[in-house]
C-alpha cells in the first residue's frame, strides 16, 4: 500500500534520524534535502528540549519549524513563535518537582525551551547505563540549579519532565518503586518511555500526536497527508496519528504493531530509505 502524496514530515531524533553517535548520515541528509526541494515540509519531533534539538538537522536550510519536548511545544524557528504549547498545569509541577527532586534519579525539566534539573542530581548523570553520545548530549543540555522550585515557581509553564533512572545491582531502578508510587497519584499524566532506563512526563493532552496534527491544521495539511518515523514510547501516538507512520527496525515492539510500514534501523540510513520510497516515489 503507498501513502498518499506528503506535504508534512515529522522525524524523531533519537534512535530515527540520528544514528548512535548522534549524527545525521550524508544519505540521510540528502533525502531531508531533495524532500524539502520537493514541496515538503520536514521538522524534527523530539523529546528534546528546543535548546537540545540536533544543530545537523536545525541548518538544514527548509527547516523551519520543531516539535519538541513530546509534543508541548511546537515552535517556528525564524522567529521562535510558540505555535501550540501544553504545559503541565503549575500545582502539578511544583508537587512532582519537590517529591522527584529529592529522590536519587535525574528529574530534568524542561521550561522555556531549555532543560535543568536540581544540582544534586547532576552527577548521577555519570551511573546512568547510556553511550557516550548520550551522556555527553545529557552533560551538555541540563542545567544544574541550586532551588528548582523557585525558578518553576517564578516562571511556571514547565513542559516536561524527563526522569533518568540508575540501575541496582540487581537489576532494577533505583528509587523505581518510589517513583511509581507518585505518579499513580496523577493517573491523568501522559507517561511513556523516551528510551532505555527513562520516563517521560506531560500533561494529559500533550503528545506529539497531538502536537503534529495542530502544525497540520495551522499549515492547511491535512492527516491523510502527513508521515511520521519513530522509534520509541514516545513516537506511539505520532505514528498512531499520521497518515503513514513509519516504524525503525529498531522500534519498540508496541511502535512496530501500530506503523503502516517498516524501513531500516536508524544504523542503516531508515529515514532516508522511507523518504525516498514513500515520498519521493523511487524504488
């Protein structure tokens, strides 16, 4: 089966466009190009803050827009014009901020398109079980704050929080069960996984689902003419959403069961083998 013409590209970032060592491949690259030089319009949906989004894919001239931080924010980057925006209501950040905090995870969050997490936790970052790609974009990309509360308390609005677990020697997350036990007492929150050892946390309504389909209707796009490649818990409901969602090789499997079709890992230039064959139209 083929998609119908697409006018809208959403890629995420990790485990998608981006190989392990963070970069985008030259192939991968060239088929962003020839689709912008098609008529479409190609943006990054990350987990990511908008501080932390790939400057491989951000210069690519065309790109001009990002979904970020799982769907709360959706930007223009000329201008940095919040196009949609689904923050966690203030009362919950702040309770989740001060329980999170105090426990021995990275409790990151992301407010004004940047990321910070409490100073105590930053050199946990050093336990987490990731590759050094990771680490060095997580070392990177968090800001380390002395009193978290009061900046969320000053600025409000916080976007996400994306929780880093250390592993036990037996195997489980440290501090897990704790972490459980606070989130069950907020059912409403979207949560899902951005990956190995990691849970992610928005509001009720916001996903990149969500996020892509209000781009879609401010650009005149039509659903039936978007396409999306995942990977990971987070993608789900933009796959879900999409006209043709494309599932990674390397997809969690409850990505592989809802995509309408599969290409290579993102080791195997993924993106741009679903780019040339469904968009660009080439065997």
């Amino acid at each position: 089966m083929k998609p119908a013409r697409i006018r809208l590209l959403a890629l995420d970032l990790d485990g998608t466009v981006l190989d392990d060592e963070k970069h985008i491949t030259p192939a991968t690259r060239r088929a962003l190009e020839d689709a912008i030089a098609a008529g479409v319009t190609v943006l990054p949906a990350s987990g990511r803050p908008l501080s932390g989004i790939s400057r491989e894919f951000l210069d690519i001239p065309g790109v001009n827009y990002a979904i970020c931080a799982n769907g709360a924010l959706v930007c223009r980057l000329s201008d940095g014009a919040k196009l949609h925006e689904d923050n966690l209501e203030d009362g919950v950040a702040m309770a989740l901020l001060e329980e999170l905090g105090r426990l021995n995870i990275i409790t990151s969050f992301f407010l004004d398109g940047k990321s910070y997490l409490p100073a105590r936790q930053y050199d946990l970052m050093d336990q987490l079980s990731v590759s050094p790609g990771v680490l060095a974009y997580l070392r990177a990309s968090r800001i380390p704050v002395e009193h978290p509360a009061e900046l969320v308390r000053a600025r409000g609005g916080v976007q996400k929080f994306s929780l880093g677990f250390v592993h036990e020697a037996d195997g489980r997350w440290r501090d897990g069960d704790r972490v459980r036990a606070i989130l069950a007492r907020y059912p409403a929150l979207t949560v899902v996984s951005g990956g190995v050892d990691n849970l992610e946390i928005t509001a009720p309504t916001a996903h990149k689902g969500a996020a892509l389909r209000a781009l879609g209707e401010q650009l005149g796009i039509p659903r039936e003419e978007t396409m999306a490649c995942g990977d990971s818990g987070n993608d789900l409901e933009m796959i879900r959403y999409a006209g043709w969602g494309v599932a990674m090789a390397n997809s969690e499997p409850e990505v592989l069961a809802v995509a309408d079709a599969v290409t290579a890992s993102n080791q195997e230039d993924g993106v741009a083998l679903a780019v040339r064959r469904y968009i660009l139209g080439e065997k």
